[in-house]
C-alpha cells in the first residue's frame, strides 16, 4: 500500500487554516457562506489536500477582523502561494491545474451572464414586487462574477509559474489583497491625483484622458466633500492657504478636489477599457480594487464616468467589493454615494454588506449615525432583519440596545408582522430590555 505524504509547504498551509478554524464562527460571515455552499470542498482545503482560491483565504482573514494589508494577510499570502507551488509541482498537478482554469473559465462566463440577465431584469421593473429579491440575486452574481475573474488570473499566473520544464521553475509571488494576479513590474511609478487608481502604469504610457462633454462633472450634492471619511483629500488641498478668506478658501478647495475626482476617474476609466480590451481583466479587477481603497468622495465621479462610456457592470463590481471594507470605511463609501444623489447606489452597498459579521455591522451602523446619515443607517437594518436571522438581529442590538433595538423592530415591522414578533421573541430570550 502507498501512503501519499503531503508536501511540507502544503502541510504548512493546512495547519495555518487550522489555526484559523478555531477562531471562525460557524455559520456566520463568510465562513457560513462557503460552508453552506460545498462544505466538502472547505473540509478538503482544512485537511491539507486542496489549496482554496486566494480570495477564500482572504475572506476568512476578513471574518477575524484581519487588515488586508496587514502582517497577517502577508503571512497568509506567503504560505497560500508556497503551498499552491508545492500542489502544482506533484505528479499531474499542471495537467490538474489546467482543468481548473479551463472549469473557472467557464464559470466566470456563467456569472458574468447571469449578472447581466439580472440587470436587465432590475432595470426593466425596478419597483416591481419581486425587486428586492432580484437585486440580492444580482448582488451574488456579482459575487461569483468577481472571484471567478481573480481565480482566472490566480490560476494563469500559477499556470506560467510552472513554465516549460514542468514545474521546476520557482514559486509564483504571492497574490495581491483583491485576489487577482499581480501587475507587472514598471520601472518607476507616477504619483499624485492625476494618477489615482492605476500607479502600476509607467507614466509614459499615460496619455491624456478622452475629451468628455462639459456636462460631465461631479455629482456631489451640498457642494465640497468634507469631513474626515474623504481620507485626507480635504488637507492635501488647503495646505498653506492660512492667509486666505475662509469662504474663499472653502471654494478653491472645493473646486481643487472636484477637479481631482473628474480627472482622477478619467484616466481610470481610460487605463480600465485599456485592459479590458486587451483581455486583461485580472488587472483591471486590481485596479477597481485600487478605486475602492482611494478617497471615499472620488467614486461617484468614478461612478458617473464608468456608466457614460457603457462600463456599469465595473460599477457593480466595485460596489461589491466596497462591501468588504472595514466598518468605518463602509460607512465613508455609503455617505460619499448618499451625499452625491446616488441613493440607489448607496442602498445596494448596504445591502450587499449585511453577510458581514454582526460586529462589523454595529460598527458600520454607528458610524452612519456619527456622520448624520440615519436614512443610510435605517437602510442598512432594514437589510440586516431581511436577509438574517432574528437571532443574529438580538446579537447586533446588544451592542447598543438603547438605540438599535427601536430601529430594528420598525425595521422588522417594514418586512412583515411576523418578522418583528420574531425579532422581540429574540430580544426577549438574550434578555435584552425593550425586547
């Protein structure tokens, strides 16, 4: 009888997840998710013979309140990409992989058509009854839709890490945060506004963005952006002027950021449908990654720029991945959109958000009612008691029971009487006053 012996990276990696398991909740975040969704697939990777995508792993970290672009996820990206190498350099390993690139493939059209029907479906009846329900569709579809296009790029790139000799070339880098390949390596990197979002494109091969019609411009409500939530971009821009007139001041300012959104999202916009069009969407997936975590107040300029020249499903995509970001930057995205007239935009990134865990969502909420957004925060409940259960709404209520338990029973009462009986029977049995 032969006993097959993993592979010391592999091992290595198996012990990382396990370590992992003990922290992980069952049944909540993202760990609920890929459990419920093929629960032999996660036991396969906890057993150390099957490497998960990139981006479970990074989900994971996020369940466990880890930074994507902490030591941790650094940690974790070493051993995931050792152990992928270790996995495709065994026997029948490049053959393997190819049939899972092959299968990916086609998972990604499958999403990517399904999100599209979805769409259509959305945009034809908007307010019909079923909306809601269409809307949570579209929002997994774009789910699939993204991971699938980060698992084609992490595969391909362990694909030609293998290279001619069969595998005896080294290890693939480890993947970025976003789950994609990684870009390649420029000889130096722009800075500043101009190049926002896509500073791994040398700067020669910037041209200047498209001409745009003058009508197209900032869709920001209330004038300027303002506040801590826009990262900055606020005292970047009034370094200096001391000696100027504060509404003086305040104008200029509001005119130099605004500037920066428009010009920022067009070069964007341009270096996107470059890479689409060249077939490179692992990169292009990066580069939207890299809008998410840019200034708060920059993406409905993005947003309106993406829908002009026929990109929206970016759009949608974008939103997703908003949806992970820690609590307070959630809320930042969520306030930027409802203060720049994008409502709905701003209600799908809610919605799409409330698989996160209950902790991360008090925080989310809180930091909604810090910044005077209690519409969006109303919103995000009401999200929350749809499409989770009354026990996981007690659980967010303990974390501010005078506050969140009036708001998550009108929240409850808007889906159905039976919904808020559930939510007080809940309230009652964690022993929570005004339950």
């Amino acid at each position: 009888m032969t006993v097959y012996q993993l592979p010391a990276e592999m091992g290595a990696f198996a012990r990382y997840l396990g370590g992992m398991a003990e922290h992980l909740v069952a049944g909540e975040g993202w760990y609920g998710v890929f459990a419920g969704r093929d629960p032999d697939g996660l036991r396969a990777c906890f057993g150390g013979t099957e490497i998960p995508p990139w981006d479970v792993v990074e989900s994971l970290l996020q369940d466990l309140g880890e930074s994507p672009l902490g030591a941790e996820a650094a940690r974790a990206r070493a051993l995931h990409a050792a152990a992928a190498a270790a996995h495709d350099r065994r026997p029948g390993g490049a053959e393997a992989l190819e049939e899972r690139l092959a299968a990916m493939e086609r998972e990604r059209r499958y999403a990517e058509a399904r999100a599209d029907e979805l769409a259509a479906r959305l945009r034809a009846a908007p307010h019909a009854p079923d909306g809601d329900r269409i809307a949570d569709a579209l929002a997994w579809a774009g789910d699939d839709h993204a991971r699938a296009t980060a698992r084609v790029a992490e595969l391909t790139a362990r694909r030609a890490a293998l290279g001619p000799d069969g595998g005896r070339a080294p290890a693939p880098e480890p993947a970025p945060a976003s789950g994609a390949a990684p870009a390649p390596a420029v000889r130096r990197k722009p800075r500043g506004a101009r190049y926002a979002w896509f500073d791994d494109v040398e700067e020669a091969q910037l041209p200047a963005p498209e001409p745009r019609p003058e009508a197209v411009a900032l869709p920001m409500a209330g004038g300027a952006p303002r506040g801590a939530r826009f990262g900055g971009a606020d005292a970047a821009q009034g370094g200096g002027r001391a000696g100027t007139a504060g509404t003086e001041q305040a104008a200029t300012e509001a005119a130099a950021t605004e500037a920066d959104a428009v010009r920022a999202a067009g070069n964007a916009v341009y270096a996107l449908r470059r890479l689409r069009a060249q077939g490179r969407s692992g990169e292009a997936h990066v580069l939207l990654c890299e809008a998410v975590a840019g200034p708060p107040g920059w993406l409905p300029a993005l947003a309106a720029e993406l829908h002009r020249v026929g990109l929206g499903a970016d759009w949608s995509t974008l939103l997703w991945e908003a949806a992970s970001l820690p609590p307070g930057r959630l809320a930042a995205v969520a306030g930027a959109l409802a203060d720049a007239g994008r409502v709905e935009d701003c209600e799908q990134l809610l919605r799409q958000g409330v698989a996160r865990p209950v902790g991360e969502l008090a925080g989310a909420c809180a930091a909604l009612r810090a910044e005077g957004h209690q519409r969006e925060a109303d919103a995000l409940l009401a999200a929350f008691v749809r499409a989770r259960t009354p026990e996981d709404a007690a659980r967010l209520a303990a974390a501010d029971p005078h506050a969140l338990i009036p708001l998550l029973r009108t929240a409850a009462r808007t889906v159905s009487p039976a919904r808020e009986r559930d939510l007080v029977h809940a309230l009652r049995v964690a022993g929570m006053a005004g339950g």
